[in-house]
C-alpha cells in the first residue's frame, strides 16, 4: 500500500519497540522487517533517527558487535523503560483503533 | 577538550580531517550524499559547530554500515535527505543561532507586554 508513510510517522517508533522487544536486532534488519510486512517506503534511514531517539530517551540497551565486513554493528535490546513505553504504546494503540472502528462502524 | 583546543578550535579541524578520510573512502553515491547532509546540517550548527560532530559522526556511521552492506544510498535515505536531517538534529538536541534568535524574541516580547499589562 502507499503513501502510508504520513499515517505511519505517529506509530512508526512503537512497530520499531515492539519488533527489538521480540529479539536484539540491528537497524538495516528492523527496515528489512518492516518492509517485509508491507511498509515498503521505510527506509533504514528512518528507522535510523528513530534508534536514535529511542537509546536518548533511555529505551534500549545497546551493544557494538562487529558486523564482519566495515564497521560495527549497533544491536539494540529493550530494557525495562523500553518494555514499559511498548506496554503504553499497545494500550494507547488498543484505544485509537477500537474508537476508530467504532466511528467507522457508524456508532458513538 | 582543552582550554588551547576550545579556544583555537583545531580540536574541530581534527575531528573534521577525521571525517573526511572516513568519507573519501565510501563509494560515490554516498560521499554525495555524504555533502549534501553536511549542507543540512549546516543550519543547526551552534557558534562553532561543534554540537555538529556527533551528529555529522552518527550520520557518517550509518553510512559506513550502509555501504559495506552493498546497499544503494537510496534504499538507506530515500528522498528525503533534508527530513532525515532534521529528524537527526532534532533526536540529538541541537540547538540553533534560530532557536536562541527566537527565544530572545519571546522573552522581549513578554517583558513589553507585562509592562504594558502591569
């Protein structure tokens, strides 16, 4: 589908929490995840910027490894606030949808 | 940093020289790339650039992954070099000669105003 980069921008850093809260994971392997569901135009780039975000607000838990060829590799981790602000953003997620489906749905 | 380095600034061109080696050996696309998010970054440089270096540093990082990956610079960025800029200086908190322009502005305006009000 596209154009959904706009509706994603809000939601975007919780997709990124929730996929290194089932595994650690680098950032070029989070773009090939998400794309892999079908957000075609999130580029590594953004998932970049948002890694970066989330390790200074004291997130993740991040690790060097060497990555084989060039540079090291980040991995990212969650730590017990990133767990946490997943928890929230599930809750929050939980609320937006079911209030939209409901508008949909013609009720009130 | 000390006190010669902070006040000469060749702590700066050190750090710069540093990063343009790191630049000269990526593949074309990227060194490209590489000037034109030096370009935006440019604007979000303080008086003398330096909160820019650990942004220009994890940018130039990126990069480095990026294309030892073998993958093109515009499956990393995509089209938007001037928002992934600016998503890169906003997450690491730079501030800019605007933001303090700004600031100043507000605060003057306000102290008109309350005396105005008072």
């Amino acid at each position: 589908m596209e154009d959904l980069t706009e509706m994603l921008k809000g939601t975007l850093e919780g997709c990124v929490l929730e996929i290194i809260g089932s595994e650690e994971t680098y950032g070029y392997a989070i773009t090939r995840q998400l794309n892999e569901l079908g957000f075609a135009d999130v580029v590594e780039g953004t998932v970049y910027t948002i890694l970066l975000r989330l390790e200074r607000n004291g997130l993740v838990q991040v690790t060097k490894r060497p990555s084989g060829v060039g540079p090291p590799r980040k991995f990212y981790a969650l730590n017990d606030a990133g767990r946490e602000e997943l928890a929230k953003f599930w809750a929050k997620w939980q609320y937006l949808s079911s209030r939209i489906d409901r508008l949909k749905e013609g009720g009130r | 940093m000390n006190f010669w380095e902070k006040v000469t600034g060749s702590d700066l061109t050190r750090e710069w020289k540093a990063f343009e080696a790191r630049a000269d050996v990526l593949p074309d696309d990227y060194r490209a790339t590489w000037g034109q998010i030096v370009a935006h970054l440019f604007p979000y440089g303080d008086f003398t650039g330096r909160n820019l270096m650990p942004i220009l540093d994890s940018a130039l990082g990126l990069l480095e992954v990026a294309a030892a990956d073998g993958q093109s610079v515009h499956e990393v960025l995509g089209e938007d070099i001037q928002g992934f800029c600016t998503a890169l200086a906003g997450g690491a908190g730079a501030r800019t000669y605007r933001d303090r322009w700004r600031e100043q502005l507000n605060r003057n305006v306000a102290r008109k105003l309350s005396r105005l009000g008072g």
